[in-house]
C-alpha cells in the first residue's frame, strides 16, 4: 500500500475512473460522495474492475460534523483528491446560492479537517472555465483568469482563490490544481462512465444517446463562428488518461516534488477539435451516424478553446495517449452496454 487516498466525489464520472487508477497503482481509497449525481452501485463496478473495493461513505461535505467523523475514524489520510462539487452551468445560473454553498463550504470543510488532522496534501478539481474566451490560443498557465461565464464557473475561479490564500497562510498545505478542458469517454471495460441525470448537457452524452435512439436529433450549437468550419472547438481529453494525471499529482505531492505550495496545470490533449469533426470522429470510430441538425449558438458558449499542455507534460511528467477515436468508441460501447444494445 503506497498511502490512504481520500477521494471526494468518487463515485462521479471522473472521480469513479479516478478511483480505479489509484487502486491499480497500490493505494487505498476512501471514498465520501452524497449520491447526488451517482449511484451506489459504481462502487461494485470499481470492484469489478480492479478487484479491490474502496470504503465508501454516503453524506455531503457541507456538513463539516459528518466529514470530521471521517476523518477521525478513517485515520492516518495521506492525501485527498477533492472532486465533489456541483457543475451544471445552466443550473448554476438559476440557482446560484446552491452552487456557491455547496462548492465553495465542501472546500472550506476540507480544509478545516485536513488542518485539525494534519493531512496536507490536496488535489483539486478545476476547469479550463476560469480562462474565459482567452484572447490567445492555446492557454498555458500564464494565460490570464477571466471573469466566469456562470456561478458555477465563479466556484472555480474562488475555489483557487480559497487555495491560494489558504496555502499561503499554511504552507504545510500542498495543493495542486488540475483545469480539465472536456473530458470524455468511458473505462474500456465499459463499467464505468459517465451517466448524466436527464437530457444531457454536454456535447459527448447527446451524440451517444442520440446513436443509440434516445434522442431524436443532435442540435450542433451555431456553425457561424470564427472557426475553420463554422463549429465551436474544444479538447477533448479522455477521462482514463485525465485520472492518470490525477495518480502523478499525488504522488508529486506525497514525494515532495512540487516546485511550490500551490502549482496548477492544464490537463488537456493540446488539440482543438471542432463539433463537426467531433461527428465525423464518431461516425469513423463507431459506424454509427448521428442524425443533426445546424440550430443557433448556445448562449455562453466560448468560440474555442484548447490547451498548450507543455508544462503538464514537462513537470508532471504525462502526457494524454489515447486517440479521439478510440476515446469515442469507448463512449459508444459504455452507451450500448447501459441501454443494452447489441
Ligand atoms: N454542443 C452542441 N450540442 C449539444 C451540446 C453541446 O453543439 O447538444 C457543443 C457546444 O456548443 C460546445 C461543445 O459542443 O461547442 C462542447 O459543449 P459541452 O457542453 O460538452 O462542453 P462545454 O465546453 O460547454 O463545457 C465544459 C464543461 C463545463 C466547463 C466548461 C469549461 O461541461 O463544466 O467545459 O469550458 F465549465
């Protein structure tokens, strides 16, 4: 066993694919999640696939009586990746006090407990979303932060706020800050993925729902846009490869190799790929088409945006391998498998 991981939101999308690499790697995980965009049974599925089952607590972080208790009686954690969170930009705009109790008060809570417990390692969930509509691409780490879009963003942006004070003012506290551009895809064993609660909002889900006869017909959000074929573009990073970024980042942190006490990276592929090409992608990956159509831009969305993923690559060390179609494929059959399909 290298080390107890307490991983937040471990039962979500990333967080579960997460969990399955640091157990592959040798470390044990806890796992504290409220269900409220997962299910209990991705425990069994992380069971399944690495034959080890994490310990597994069911409340929100909100409550710091209930995460205290935890950290009491698991003992001896020797870092925390903190995923849980809320992160429905539409929701977030209509209702913003949720998403600002919620993401902002788990964090806060964490840090209580982790400084009470002495547990000074955390990694941390952010986005590429506190970049904005960058005025040049691709965005390194020196790219200038931008007002958010969304609440939801704005938790971003302030939960890296909160980090970079806190870190300062307790400099045993290491925190590295990982911004995801778009991660999709599924485990290849196609037990774990990600499962959107109703009509998806992201991009990946819709055309797999859509293949698989769900959905009638993908709307492609505006093909007006100042891009070589019209369509937003994005990188689209695979969650297997962005959790591996997650295993390097604790361990950089728990043999002491971060530079400073509060480092962030852009976790992306370095590649920006438009919605068409996505399609294309898919299509090419999977045979299967999906019906479309060209409707309006989505109010908020950014043009494009893409990663410069040098320093991620340089100092951590990774590097995102897996090809977009196989990345797609992967999606597909995680879609076939949930709906059944031959
Ligand atoms: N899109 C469509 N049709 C759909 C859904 C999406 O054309 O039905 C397009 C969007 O317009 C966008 C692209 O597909 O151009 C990707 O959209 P997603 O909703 O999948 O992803 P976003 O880039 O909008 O948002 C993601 C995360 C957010 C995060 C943001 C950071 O979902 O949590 O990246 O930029 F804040």
């Amino acid at each position: 066993m290298k080390g107890k991981i307490l991983v937040t939101g471990g039962t979500g999308y990333i967080g579960s694919h997460t969990v399955v690499e640091l157990q592959n790697a040798g470390f044990e995980v806890v796992i504290v999640d409220d269900l409220s965009n997962s299910t209990e049974a991705v425990v069994d599925q992380i069971e399944q696939i690495s034959g080890i089952r994490p310990k597994f607590h069911h409340f929100n972080m909100q409550d710091l009586g209930l995460l205290d208790r935890l950290f009491e009686q698991s003992g001896g954690i020797d870092a925390i990746i903190h995923f849980a969170a809320f992160k429905a930009v539409g929701e977030s705009v209509q209702k913003p006090l949720i998403y600002y109790r919620n993401n902002l008060l788990s964090l806060v809570n964490l840090f209580d407990c982790m400084e009470k417990y002495g547990v000074n390692n955390l990694v941390f969930s952010s986005s590429c979303t506190v970049y904005g509509q960058p005025e040049k691409l691709p965005v390194t780490e020196h790219t200038p932060r931008m007002a958010a879009e969304s609440p939801y963003g704005n938790t971003k942006i302030i939960c890296e706020d909160i980090i970079r004070d806190y870190t300062k003012a307790n400099p045993k506290i290491q925190t590295i800050a990982l911004r995801y551009f778009n991660p999709i895809g599924a485990h290849p064993s196609a037990l774990i993925g990600e499962l959107p609660n109703g009509v998806p909002n992201n991009l990946v889900p819709f055309v797999t729902q859509t293949a698989a006869g769900l959905r009638e017909q993908l709307s492609v959000f505006g093909n007006d846009y100042n891009t070589p074929d019209g369509s937003c573009i994005r990188d689209y990073i695979n969650v297997v490869d962005l959790a591996k970024a997650h295993v390097i980042s604790i361990e950089r942190l728990l043999n002491h190799q971060n530079e400073s006490v509060f480092e962030f990276f852009n976790v992306g592929t370095g590649n920006g790929v438009s919605v068409l090409s996505l399609l294309n992608s898919f299509e090419k990956a999977t045979g299967q088409k999906v019906n479309f159509k060209i409707v309006g831009r989505r109010a908020g969305d950014i043009e494009q945006i893409y990663a410069d993923t040098t320093k991620a690559n340089n100092v951590l060390g990774w590097k995102s391998d897996t090809t977009l179609e196989d990345t797609l494929l992967s999606a597909w059959n995680w879609e076939k498998r949930i709906r059944k399909i031959d």
